[in-house]
C-alpha cells in the first residue's frame, strides 16, 4: 500500500519524526488530557495506525468506528487500555515498548518507597512552612530499609530491575510472580538471592511490598482488604504498575486507620481521577503516572513505536507484535509483499 498516514496521540521528537515521515504521512495531536471518545474517532478518520499512550482507550466501539485503523503502537509496556482479542479480530496490529523502560520504572519504585519511608514530602513541607524548630530525636521517624525484607510482586524486567536495586541497599528480597517455576526462578536465587514465595506469604513476611504486574483479569484487586489485612503494621505498599491491581476503596481505609506505614502510588484505580480521601492524606506519596518519565527512555519508547510502524507496513513483523494471531488479517488488509515475516529490519 502507499504511505500509511498515521495517528501521534501527544507529542513526537523531532527525530521521531524524521524517521516516520520518510515512511509516512503524519497528525500529531499534542493534549494535556485523554482525548473524548467522539473526538478520537474523528481524528482516527482515515488513518491506518495511530501511536497511543496508557490514557487511550481503544474500546470495541472505537475498533468498530475506525475501519481503516491497522496498528495501534503503544507508546508504553502495558497494553491494558487496549482490547487486544478485538484488535486482533479485526486484523489490528497492536505493539508495546518492552525492555526499555525497566530501569526508569523501577528507580521511580524505589523514590516512592524512599520518599513514604524517609517522609520526604512530608518533611519538605514542614521546612517550608517554617515549622523546623532544630534537631530532635522524634522527629519524622520511619521504618528502616537496610536488613528488611521486600516483597515484589511480578518478577517480571522492571521487578527484577526493582530487586536489584532493593538488594543494594541491603535488603532481603522474596517474591511472588504467576507463571510456573523455572529457571527464572534459579537465576534468581543465584544472583539476587531472592526467594520465591506464594502471596500470602510475601503479604505477612514483607516489611515493604513493591508490585510490578501487569493489569489483566487475574491481577483486578490482586490487593484488595483481605490482603491489605494480613500485611505488616509498619508496611510500605509501593505501585508503580497499573491503579486497578489495587483495590483503592479497601487502601484508603486502610491508610486512614493507619494500619500500615504508607504507600507511593504512581497509579490510580480512575486516574487521572483519585478520591479525595486519598489526597487528604499524609502517609502517602503520590504521582502521576511517571514511571517511564526520562528523557532517554521516553525517546526509546517512542522509537519504538515508530519502528513498529514503519516494518508493520514495509510487510514485517514489528518485533515487540503482542498480537501475532492479527498478522495474516493484517497482510491481506495491506497487500503487503512479504518477505520475511519474522524479520523486523
Ligand atoms: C506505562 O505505564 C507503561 O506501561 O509503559
């Protein structure tokens, strides 16, 4: 087919940009905000892939409205805003930017958990509202990290990225991930000495909990009252992977009756909507889904995406395709001439 024309929701580099327009036509559609569901559809009117962002949602109804739409490239590692068996019903590639944001993401973890231990937003504020009278013995203790032991949940690149980081600062690291065991597993135990645990043992035996799952029906309200409750009194929760992992409802409760030490929380249940009780209180660091937020790895994760685009359409498989079962619905879409299907340069 000729030039796709292509889609950027927010903003493209400048040389992002130099290397999609060589292959194709493109709208860049900057926004502060989730683009309404109308408006989405207008702007995808005639366009063959669009690059998304977690804030997008590609519902049914949207995959139904847009006939030409042919790649979503997700500028991020979650895919949880897309329904993906939909896509693929209809022959729409879906990509993700895997493997280069894992170091970001799991320094962002680790400021959350150091900033709700060390009260460190907490303590900027009392200095600046003139409230510091001098030392004190008493003043803003927190729980201690070296020689405590961190629970991560999802042993995925990020938490693994994540262990290796709680590992240098002294800690001993046990985790729960949801596949079957395997050498993944070994590996971990050799170099991060870090054991396998089923949940509810990592939920009592952890005096921080660090979660790096992704969304899925399995992982909705993985955290929910129950599992808060059976948590440590002094426990930090720390989510840095997606809002609905988390029952918020049940946390909020849970915070407010100080029954754990705090939580950082990167993302929300309705982000960018959070309960105001949520806000109100001090035992909790709170930001705004900026995981990946690096110069470096933001330009990666947007090459990536570009890159998706630019082998869907010269007939290659891009290489982090999360639908495989949509190529062949995709080459007869494109006419592709196909080369090499598992060759994405
Ligand atoms: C961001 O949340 C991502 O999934 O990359």
């Amino acid at each position: 087919m000729s030039n796709p024309s292509v889609l950027v929701l927010g903003n493209l580099l400048d040389e992002a940009a130099e290397i999609l327009k060589v292959s194709a036509s493109f709208l860049e559609h900057p926004r502060e905000n989730a683009v309404a569901e109308a408006k989405l559809i207008e702007l995808l009117d005639k366009k063959d892939a669009v690059i998304s962002e977690p804030l997008d949602h590609f519902t049914e109804n949207i995959l139904d409205s847009c006939p030409d739409l042919k790649v979503i490239a997700n500028r991020a590692v979650g895919f949880d805003n897309i329904d993906l068996e939909q896509a693929s019903a209809r022959g729409i590639l879906v990509t993700n930017t895997p493997g280069v944001l894992d170091a970001a993401t799991a320094d962002l973890a680790m400021a959350l958990m150091l900033a709700v231990t060390r009260r460190i937003v907490e303590a900027d504020r009392y200095v600046r509202e003139g409230k510091w009278q001098g030392f004190r013995s008493d003043l803003m203790l927190g729980p201690d990290l070296f020689g405590k032991t961190i629970g991560v949940i999802g042993m995925g690149r990020i938490g693994r990225a994540f262990a290796q980081r709680a590992q240098a600062f002294g800690m001993k690291v046990i985790y729960c991930r949801f596949s079957a065991r395997d050498a993944k597993d070994d590996q971990l135990k050799e170099h991060l000495e870090a054991e396998r645990v089923d949940l509810e043992a990592l939920l009592k035996e952890s005096d921080f909990i660090s979660l790096h799952c992704p969304y899925s029906a399995d992982t909705h309200h993985l955290i929910g009252a129950t599992e808060l409750s059976m948590m440590k009194p002094q426990a930090v929760l720390v989510n840095t992977a997606r809002g609905r992992v988390i029952d918020e409802t049940a946390l909020v409760k849970h915070l407010e009756d100080r029954k754990i030490f705090g939580a950082g929380l990167d993302v929300f249940e309705n982000e960018p909507t959070l309960p105001d009780k949520l806000k109100k209180l001090d035992n909790v660091v709170l930001t705004p889904h900026i995981g990946s937020a690096c110069f470096d790895t933001r330009k990666r994760m947007t090459m990536l995406a570009v890159e998706s685009i630019k082998a869907a359409f010269q007939g290659k498989q891009p290489i982090h395709l999360l639908n495989p079962e949509a190529w062949d619905k995709f080459k007869q879409k494109t006419a592709c001439p196909n080369p090499n299907p598992n060759q994405s340069r």
